[in-house]
C-alpha cells in the first residue's frame, strides 16, 4: 500500500494563486484530518472535556465558524448577524451538532474558503482590511495567513483531544 502524501506534498491545488498556495494546503489538509479523526465519533465523546480543556465538538465549531468570520473580513466586509451568533454560541461552549454534521460543516467552510482563494487577486494581498469591532488593522494576506494556521492550530487540538479520550493514542 502506498502512503499517502500530506496534501503540502501533492502539487498546486488547481486554480489557487501561487501565493495562496500555502493556505489551500493548510486548509486542505485540516479538512483531511478532521475527516479522519471526528467523523462518526459518538456524542459523548464528541463533548468530552479531558482535564477541563475544549471539547471536540467546540474545536471543529470554532475552527469552521472563525474560518468564516476571517475570510469575510478578507473580503473586506464586516461579518453579519448570523456570524455573531455563531461568536456567542463558540463563547458558551456547549455544542451539541453531531460529529459528522460538525465535520460537514467544518468541510463546506473549507470550500468556500478555498473557493474565495481561487478568486483573490495576487495584486489585493498587501491591502489593508480592517479586523473586529476595534477595526485592529491586517491585510488580506495576513488574513489569509491566519485564517489558515489557526484552522490548524484548532485541528490539531481536535486530534490531541480525541486521542486522550479514547485512550488509543491512533492517528
């Protein structure tokens, strides 16, 4: 059987800038990964809390809501209503979506994350965008640039946490 490579590994991601790349693997690879080691998990282990850390669930809710919130302010918009009430549901904690309705969600904001990469103009990264109520100041790149380590900085913390859990210690 032949190992399959990281996707940073497998070449350009069709229609993403050469600049963005980095990104689309990033992003690629969290989607991968949190495919891998969430889907079909049951409930309580998708709510568990090891030692009082985040649960499951709240990482890969986190991880895909915030991915929206930053790629909106990539855009150069100011993130809505709805986007809100994700922020305040993330606050709370308790997330009670299956893990494959999570994962699913997780999934189609990566798509539309990637979707958004393929239409960015390499000539727009250095530009100014505003960030949150404060405006604190980032570019487009920089944007990006989080959006993408920060997807997975989460995903990594949903397969840490997962693997404490179940005790297996399995990738």
């Amino acid at each position: 059987m032949t190992p399959v490579l990281e996707v940073w590994l497998r070449g350009p991601v069709h229609g993403v800038p050469s600049l963005l790349m980095p990104v689309a693997h990033a992003l690629l690879q969290a989607r991968e990964d949190a495919a891998r080691v969430a889907r079909g998990r049951p409930p309580e282990m998708m709510r568990a809390r090891p030692g009082g850390v985040a649960s499951p669930a709240y990482h890969l809710f986190h991880a895909a809501h915030a991915l929206d919130r930053l790629m909106t302010y990539a855009r150069g918009e100011s993130i809505t209503d709805a986007q809100r009430e994700s922020l305040a549901r993330e606050k709370e904690g308790d997330i009670e979506e299956s893990a494959d309705d999570l994962v699913g969600l997780f999934e189609a904001t990566i798509d539309r994350a990637l979707r958004q990469l393929r239409c960015t103009p390499e000539s727009t990264l250095a530009s100014e965008r505003r960030v949150g109520r404060a405006g604190a100041p980032s570019t487009v790149l920089g944007l990006l640039f989080h959006a993408a380590e920060h997807t997975a900085r989460h995903t990594g913390q949903l397969v840490t946490t997962l693997k404490l859990i179940d005790g297996s210690g399995a990738n």
